[in-house]
C-alpha cells in the first residue's frame, strides 16, 4: 500500500462566467455509488452532467471517454480545465465500447488547447476538481469489479477447491480491499482545495494497480470485450487521460 494523505435541459455557460468550485460530499458519494450500482456509462454521464454541464469533457490533448453513442451534442468542449469550442466535423470516433451499463465512446476532438488558448479556468470547474470526482467514480466502478471477481471466483473450481479458496486468491483479494479501504479514507479526507495534482496521480496510479491485480483474477474472462476487463481498462484509460502528473 501507499502512504496515507491527508428543471430544463442544461445550457453551456459562457466562457470567462465561472462555477461553484466543486460537488459536495453528497454528490461525490453519489458519484461512487453509481459506478458501483451502474457501471462505467452512467457514472460518466452523471460525472458530466454535476461538474459540466453542457460541456464535453476532455483531457489536455483533446481525447474524451465520454457516455453514450452518439455522444452529448454539447457546443463547447472542456479540454484540460479551459473552454473551447466544438467542431464535430474534426472529431474523430477511435472506438464504441458496448458495456452492461451503457455504451462508451472513445473520441478524439481534435481540439489541444495550448495555455494561450480558450479560457482558464473558465466555466465548468478547474482540472483538479474534475480529477479528484474522476477518482471517486473510479473507486465505485473498481469496488464492482471486486464485487464482479468474487462472484467469479466463488462459481470456479480448481479440483476439489473453489477458486476463492485459495490462499494466493484470498491474498489478493485481501491486499485489493486493502488498496480500496486506503484510497476511500484518503478521499473522505481530501477537497479540491488541499489535494496537490501529485497526489492526485499517485492515488490514479494505485487504483490502477489494484484494478490490475483484479482482472488476472478473472483469467481470460478479464479480456473479454464488453466484460469487467474492458470496463477497467477505460477508467484506467480515463485516468491516462485526465490525471497528468504533476501539473494543474
């Protein structure tokens, strides 16, 4: 483990307007519990729809995993924490992923903003508010798949055992639930105001690894298209995308 740290459709606010600067702790926590309950695409629409509404999220260099197929015909982009605007006639479709929960879409906007570009910190919210809810709708969708692999597991037999019997499988299992339990504390303890973007990528990089601990569990089923593999595969990719070490 790692060390401890302290009515109406919606309208795309105007560049240069700012936002309240992030969701409360109930709205985080319902983050959580929608990936748990729901999987990847609903948390990703509901992530959208509190932290920026009528704005399609992007990271940095313009890529987006985003809800739905065809996605939110929002007219502004938010890329990295500042606005640009949209042209769909540049994006580009790299991938549908067809997921229990929903399909999700893997896109590239074409749409890079350089620090001399769009608005920063602008409407929506700034990029370390985005990542930190980012992390809370990553912990639900991997407290799934811990839930997904259990299921697994105690359905298989090696021989005479179950699978989830095994002493190197209670292992892992236990070492994941471990990973989970650390990151929730630290999560419960964090506010976009007191966390370093450093943090925020080495808490990224351990869920990651747990995740990854989970799939082998899985076996071949972790590479299933449309399985739980896929599904930590692109919040692993969400992370790659959003949670740049060491920068705002």
């Amino acid at each position: 483990m790692n060390v401890l740290a302290g009515g109406g459709a919606p309208q795309a606010p105007a560049p240069g307007t700012s936002q309240s600067s992030g969701p409360g702790p109930a709205a985080l926590h319902g983050l959580r519990r929608t990936a748990r309950a729901g999987g990847l695409r609903p948390a990703l629409a509901e992530l959208a729809r509190t932290l920026l509404p009528g704005l399609l999220p992007c990271g940095p260099s313009g890529h987006a995993v985003v809800a739905g197929d065809p996605v939110d015909p929002a007219p502004l982009l938010w890329v990295g924490g500042r606005i640009a605007p949209r042209h769909p006639a540049r994006e580009t479709v790299i991938r549908v992923c067809d997921l229990p929960g929903g399909p999700v879409t893997l896109l590239d906007t074409a749409a890079a903003v350089s620090p001399a570009e769009g608005e920063t910190g602008a409407a929506g919210c700034d990029r370390t508010t985005f990542t930190l809810a980012l992390l809370w709708v990553r912990l639900g969708l991997a407290e799934r798949l811990r839930s997904q692999c259990l299921e697994y597991l105690g359905n298989r037999r090696s021989g005479d055992t179950v699978l989830l019997q095994q002493q190197l499988v209670k292992g892992t299992l236990a070492d994941v639930l471990a990973e989970h339990l650390e990151i929730g504390a630290v999560l419960e303890d964090t506010s976009p105001e007191s966390v370093s973007p450093a943090l925020l990528y080495q808490l990224h990089t351990q869920l990651t690894m747990a995740e990854r601990q989970q799939v082998r569990l899985l076996g071949a089923g972790g590479f299933l298209s449309g399985g739980p593999g896929e599904t930590a595969y692109l919040s692993e990719l969400l992370a790659e995308v959003h949670a740049v070490p060491g920068e705002e």
